[in-house]
C-alpha cells in the first residue's frame, strides 16, 4: 500500500517562503519519479513540478519557474517543494504524487500518476 503524507503548508504573507515535505512508503522510492500538484477554490488541478526517478532532471510550470525548486532525499523516501517569494494566487491544496511507472522523467501529464497523498494547505495573503 503506497502511502504520501505532506506537511508543511501554512498561513504566510505574500514574499515569504514555505518548504513542503511528502514521505511516501510502500513502494520502492527511489525509483520513481514524483511530482507535485496544486488545487485552488474552485479550479481543478493543475501541475507545478515534477522530478525524475534520479533527482537529476526536473520540470516545472511556467507561474512557479524561478520560484519553486522541487528536490528529493531518496535515503529519506522524501520530495520536497521549496516555495519562495510566495504570491497570493499560489494559494491553493498542494498534493503530491508518485509516478505509476519506474524509472521514470520528470512528467508534467497527471494522469501518469497513479498515487496521491490528501494534500496541504497553504494560503498567501497579500
């Protein structure tokens, strides 16, 4: 049973940072590649970063581009999304999600991911 729990999401004010954290179990990490998504009220969810199985490849949506940096600990079973300089409309549920095939790039298309964790909430006030 492959498990992903966020944390980290918060209340911040517009140009702060936040770093999410997903610990993911249950199937072999390191060789998938994971990605992150994000869902604001009353939009569906839209893709903001992704990673390949490796660490070395990344992939991100243009709004987060120089913003957002994705990273992984494959010793940790951990992803991470170190969010910077923070705008009010990257408000929204940030879930993250591993990829339903090893070995793995940096894939921005959601339906290649086959688990998903509940999500954490961040909100940006300005």
């Amino acid at each position: 049973q492959v498990q992903l729990v966020e944390t980290g999401g918060g209340l911040v004010q517009a140009g702060d940072s936040l770093r999410l954290s997903c610990a993911a179990s249950g199937r072999t990490f390191s060789n998938y590649a994971m990605g992150w998504f994000r869902q604001a009220p009353g939009k569906g969810r839209e893709f903001v970063a992704a990673i390949n199985w490796r660490g070395d490849n990344t992939n991100y949506a243009d709004s987060v581009k120089g913003r957002f940096t994705i990273s992984r600990d494959n010793a940790k079973n951990t992803v991470y999304l170190q969010m910077n300089s923070l705008k009010p409309e990257d408000t929204a549920v940030y879930h993250c999600a591993v990829h339903r095939y090893a070995y793995s790039a940096a894939i921005a298309r959601m339906t290649d991911y086959d688990y998903w964790g509940q999500g954490t909430q961040v909100t940006v006030s300005s």
